[in-house]
C-alpha cells in the first residue's frame, strides 16, 4: 500500500509498505512534521489532514467523535479529517493527503 503526503511546506512525500494501523501512524512513522499528541484517541486534532477529493468518498463516514475534534480543528474544510482516524485498507492505495495548519 502507498499513500502521498503533502507535507505544510508543500513537498511531496510518498510513503510506501506504510507499517503503521492507521494513516496518521504511517505519517508519524516516516518522520513527517504530525504533532498527533494524544497518540491517536481522537482528543486533540494535532493529526488534522485535508483528503484530495477523488479519496474523500472512499473513506468511512467521519463519526461523533472526530467531527467534534474537527470542528476544534484549525482551519476545518469540508475535505478535513482526523489521520488517526483513517484505518489503513488495501482499497486505499494511492490514497492522497495534505497536512493541515496545526497538525505539526
Ligand atoms: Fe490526536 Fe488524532 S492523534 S486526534
């Protein structure tokens, strides 16, 4: 599985054999700038990412939880997500982000 990070500065990284469970993981494990600090719980939006349009759709609906850390998110867009949020499947090969404003 591959997944493409766009990093705040706009470099793009692709991140191959991703090793972690979810996408925010896989970000944190290649050493990219991700603050993430509550490791993962969905309790402090540091893992804010924005999903290229054409993976919006192929994503889990966002739940309670994560659309209430969302709206405490900087910069919240209709495309925003928690990374740790993201489960990694085959399905989502190719799959497109860019770290938000506060996520690093
Ligand atoms: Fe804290 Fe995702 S790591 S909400």
């Amino acid at each position: 599985m591959r997944i493409v990070v766009y990093d705040q500065g706009g470099a793009r990284v692709e991140i191959g054999d991703v090793a972690g469970q979810t996408l925010m993981s896989a970000i944190r494990d290649k050493g990219l700038n991700i603050t993430a600090q509550c490791g993962g719980c969905a309790a402090c939006a540091t893992c804010h990412v924005y999903v290229d349009d054409e993976w919006t759709s192929k994503l889990k609906p966002v739940g309670d939880v994560e659309d209430a850390m969302l709206d405490i998110a900087e910069e919240r867009q209709e495309n925003s997500r928690l990374s740790c949020q993201v489960k990694r499947t085959e399905d989502l090969d190719g799959l497109t982000v860019r770290l938000a404003p506060g996520s690093g």
